[in-house]
C-alpha cells in the first residue's frame, strides 16, 4: 500500500521537526516548504493527499496561497495552522473550503486525528459497517427462519436497506455479496409470505394485516388532514423504490422533521394501473370496476388506464365525508413541472393537495430501452444515484422548497417499487396476453405453476376477471417472463433491468413518511 503524502507548509519549519519525525515513524511521508509559492510549485510537481498550511507565511499569505491551491487543485484537502484564534480569519479560511483548521501550537494527537479524519475517515467507517453487519447478519438470518408478521418483514427489510446503502460505500466486494445472497434468501421466504397471506388480508380474514394500497388515504392521510390547520401536500413519486427514498431523504430533511417513516404493502400486480387507482379509490380493482365503471379501463382497452385518479380521489373523500376543497396534478413532463412550480400559490387555499410526479417510473422504463441510461444506472447503487442527481435538479424539489416556505406539512409516498430481474420463467399464451414481465393474465396460459404465484380466481384477490376463465400468475424474487419462442435474444435485452408488477420486497414494501414543517 503507497504511503500518504503530506506536504506542510510553514515558515518556521524548522521547530516542527519533532512533529514530522512522529508522522514518518507512523508511515506517512512528509515534504516540507517554508513559503507560498515554493509549496505551489511542490503541489504543481507532486502528487499530494493532503496539504498542512501556515496561515502567517510571509511573501504570499496562508489565505492567498489556499486560494491558488483550490483554483488548482480543488480536491486536495487543507488544513489550516494558525496562531490566531481571531474569527474573522476562520471565516475566510471556512469559506475558501478547508477540510480542517488547527490553533498552534499543535500536539502530535492532534495532527494524527486530522489525518483519520479527513484521509482514513471513509476506510474506517466502511470497516466498522463491515463488522457491524457481520455481527447482523447471524440475527437476520435467524428471522427470516421464523414466522415474521407483516411489520417485522417492515422492520427486516429496513435492516436490509440501511445495511446496503452503509456497506455500498465500502470497497469490499466479499461483504456485498454476502448481504446480496442474504436480501435473496430475504425475498424468496417474502415471497411465501405473501403467497400465505394474501388472500386473507384483501378478504379482511387475517387478525393482522398490513396498511396497503386500497387503505392507505383512509389509514395514513385522513388522519394527518384532521390534524392540521394549514393545507395538506401529497406527493407521490411514482414507482419510487424504498432505498431511493432513503437517498433523498437528507435533502428532504434540511427543509422538514421527517416524523414518520414508514413502509405500506402494495396490492398485487404492483403496476400503476391496479395500484394507484386502488390507492385513489380505496377500493380494490374488482371494486373499483362494479362501483365507477365510467373511471375503470381494462388492460385490454384502449387509452390510458390512470385518466380518473382525481375522480375517484374525490369520491373517497365523500365517502369518508371529507367535504373539503383539494386539488390533483399529475406532472408527465418537464414544462409540467415547471409550470406547476411556478403557481403552487394557487394551491394555499385549498385543505387537501395531490401531485403525482412519474419521472422514476420513466426512468425505469428509459433504462431498459436506452443503453446511455443502461450504462448510467447499470446496477441499484448507480440507479440511486442517478435518481438522487435528478430530484437534486429537479422541479419537484423547487415544489417541496415552496411547501417548507410555507410551513405546511407534507407526505411523500409511491404506488410501488421495483426490482432489478434477472431469472428468466417460461410462459406461453395467444396474443391477448399482456407485456408485463413481472405478472401476466389470460385464458390460455401455460406454465410450471411451481415457479410463480398463480391465482385462477381472479375476484379472489379483487382483481377484474376479463373472460371466464381468466387467470393471473405473479413472478417472484427477481424472476422474469419469457416466452420461449425468440428466448435468448430476449432474456439478454430484459434481463438486469428494473420491472415491477410482481412480488419482492423491493416492489410490496414500499415508503410514505410524513414531514412536519420546520
């Protein structure tokens, strides 16, 4: 491993020896200059890590020469010496982006601490986060043996998430496979798990059954609305994925308290159409379809299948008898955005307001169709990243900066996640079969019934029966469908990309927090 090189800069050098000889018997290299420039042209001949910098240098100050060193080299960090504790100069130093600041005289300990902190910092968290879960990951394994209910598969998969995205920063390959293998063992007893239960909970016949979609306005925001005085924002980000969530949410918390944060079960198929009208309804498809036929389209039908989230929104809010003044908007583009943003004070008047955004869910679709997004978000941490860079930049954010302004509360929630498929499963049917990946109904399906989940009464699970003998199958854990004429060619363009309709943890378990106004 190449030693850290360390250049110190200092017109008094010379009295610093005994510091320099410390840092050398601890490995680290050390290069010396008595003044500004000569350390400007050090920087400008070798490859520094970190730069140790008098603050009262003669000829070109410490501030002058920190300037010159960003405007080089903006990555390296500084550390400022000073004999001054006056604030003014701090400031100046703060400002020009040191990494640190250090009172002379300075101790051996002190310098030793600087170093871990802004050069091994990372190293050391990321091995800490390593033993951490080895330590964990015995404890998980032994629940997913056991009988979870649905809020200890919450309290799981949050471990699960919060693991990957602590261990993602860590260079050790060896550690994220294990916890790779340990979130597929997680997925595949999930996915038994809603096999078991399913049924029960949307039949109202299990003791516990979890918030889902057709109760989530009833259970989660009705009750936030009777509890404020100023107008309620719902924002829900379509197909917007448990760890993406936790991405965003520093940014989100810069602005609210976040009070609650939470994980809802998405109804089968975990798709747009059967899970955000369910969610807008409060009723279950079948129920949507015998009670507002004018607001349900069938898969089969043509035009889009979401056109009457703000009809039957209003219904919901009549039946729960919420006589209230609420607005919807859908944004589907940037102009949409945009526009939105800009007259978001026209919403202040009213007790209830609901934006959909859908851009994750374009972005999932883009990334399968488009190999610049394929190789932008080729796996789940890059996803998160490009998903993160996007709601940094983007309109939806400007919108919930406006919500902070005003000091309104807020929830942020989605209709269902995603996974990221990799399995192909073999299914055959005519063409009336629809092109989901993740789930398919027919008449004339076949398939090995072992590897999915099959429900040939489709009102079982609330679901529209289309003809008689209408069946629907689920994919599970990060399986795919396929047919088998064409099967490799297909199979190599789907396969590592993200879909949803299905079950998995990623796609079931998906977030709504509540935010409270600073």
């Amino acid at each position: 491993m190449e030693k850290v090189s360390i250049l110190w800069a200092d017109d008094e050098i010379d009295l610093l020896k005994p510091h320099i000889i410390f840092l050398e018997h601890k490995g680290y290299e050390v290069l010396t200059s008595t003044n500004g420039d000569e350390a400007l042209d050090m920087i400008q001949e070798h490859p520094f890590d970190i730069i140790f910098l008098d603050e009262n240098m003669p000829g070109l100050s410490g501030i002058e020469t920190l300037e010159k060193i960003k405007e080089r080299f903006p990555h390296i960090p500084v550390v400022m010496i000073t004999k001054s504790e006056e604030e003014s100069i701090m400031e100046e130093a703060i400002g020009s982006k040191i990494a640190d600041y250090l009172i002379k005289p300075v101790k051996p300990n002190q310098i030793l601490l600087t170093l871990k902190r802004n050069l091994e910092n990372q190293k050391l968290v990321s091995e800490k986060a390593t033993l951490s879960y080895q330590q964990e990951f015995r404890q998980i394994g032994m629940e997913l043996s056991n009988s979870l209910s649905p809020q200890e598969w919450v309290e799981t998969y949050k471990r699960l998430i919060r693991w990957e995205l602590e261990l993602e920063q860590s260079k050790d390959q060896g550690i994220m496979q294990v916890l790779q293998m340990q979130k597929n063992e997680a997925n595949v007893v999930f996915s038994r798990f809603i096999e078991r239960n399913y049924v029960n909970w949307v039949n109202n016949k299990a003791e516990e059954k979890p918030v889902m979609s057709h109760t989530l306005i009833r259970d989660k925001v009705l009750p936030k609305l009777d509890q404020t005085s100023k107008p309620l924002f719902v924002i829900l980000i379509d197909n917007l994925r448990y760890d993406q969530f936790k991405v965003i949410q520093p940014l989100l918390e810069e602005l609210f308290r976040v009070e609650q944060d939470e994980l809802y079960y998405s109804i089968l198929p975990t798709t747009t159409q059967y899970a955000r009208n369910a969610l807008f309804a409060g009723l279950m498809p079948s129920e949507i379809r015998r009670k507002y036929p004018q607001y349900w389209i069938d898969e089969e039908d043509e035009g889009t299948k979401n056109q009457f989230e703000a009809e039957l929104l209003g219904e919901q809010l009549k039946r729960f008898g919420k006589d209230i003044r609420f607005s919807y908007h859908k944004v589907l583009n940037l102009n949409a955005g945009k526009k939105l943003a800009e007259n978001m004070a026209n919403m202040m008047d009213n007790k209830l307001n609901v934006i959909v955004y859908n851009f994750v869910d374009m972005l999932s679709h883009a990334r399968t169709e488009m190999e610049l997004i394929r190789e932008l978000a080729e796996d789940e941490a890059a996803y998160r990243s490009l998903m993160l860079s996007w709601f940094r930049h983007s309109s939806l954010y400007d919108i919930i900066q406006f919500i902070a302004s005003k000091k309104s509360d807020m929830i942020v929630t989605t209709d269902h996640g995603s996974v990221y498929v990799k399995e192909p499963v073999k299914i055959l049917g005519d063409r009336s079969v629809n092109t989901n990946l993740r789930y398919k109904y027919g008449k004339s399906l076949k398939y090995n019934a072992k590897e999915l989940f099959e429900i040939k009464d489709p009102e079982q699970i609330f679901l529209p029966r289309i003809h008689v003998s209408t069946t629907y199958v689920f994919a599970r854990d990060s399986d795919f469908f396929a047919y088998p004429n064409n099967f490799n060619h297909y199979v190599n363009y789907y396969r590592n990309t993200f879909q949803h309709g299905g079950i998995s943890l990623s796609e079931v378990l998906v977030p709504i927090a509540y935010l409270k106004a600073k």
